[in-house]
C-alpha cells in the first residue's frame, strides 16, 4: 500500500473517465489492513483512509463535465477468482461491501 501509487489510480480512473462518451462503473475493492502505529499508539490503517480521501474527492470533484458517484455494493455476487471475502475487504462503511464509482 502506498499513497503514490493510490493517487495514481485514481489520476488514471478520473483521466479514463473523461476520455468516454457514456457513463461507465467502476467497481473499486480494497482490503483494510490494520496496523500498530507508534504515531498513533492505536491499530490504524492509514492506506485505507487516504483511499477514502481520493474516493471523496473524487465524488466531489466539480469540473462540470462528469459527476461520479460512490455507493457500496453488496458482495453476494458471484466468485471469478478464489479469494477469501473477509470483513477487511470494506466499502464505505463498517458493514458496506465493495466500492462503485459511477462514472
């Protein structure tokens, strides 16, 4: 996990996103790992708060020509790839599933 690389993403998704000609979704999914931080003295997960953040500007971005929208998605659909679904794969939410970007 690495803020640069997080930026970049979402860089690449906005830039994609206003090269269409019609509305897309994005299905965005991250898993939250927990860590112990001596800043905090707390287990924290400071990647998955700076994805938070470029997902909220990214929903906020005002450029008048494309809106995008983030709302979780449940996560009963079907399995392509083996992977275990744990509680750390988050959307929004404590309880929310994956994360949509509708573009």
């Amino acid at each position: 996990y690495d803020d640069d690389l997080t930026d970049a993403v979402f860089k690449t998704l906005s830039r994609l996103a206003h090269r269409l000609k019609n509305a897309c979704t994005a299905i965005l999914s991250v898993e939250k790992r927990l860590n112990f931080t001596l800043r905090h003295l707390d287990v924290t997960c400071e990647a998955y708060d700076h994805f938070r953040s470029c997902l909220h500007a990214l929903e906020h971005l005002a450029d008048g020509k494309l809106r995008f929208v983030v709302e979780p998605v449940e996560a009963s659909f079907p399995q392509l790839l083996v992977y275990e679904r744990i509680q750390q794969l988050v959307g929004p939410g404590p309880e929310a599933g994956p994360l949509v970007a509708l573009l």
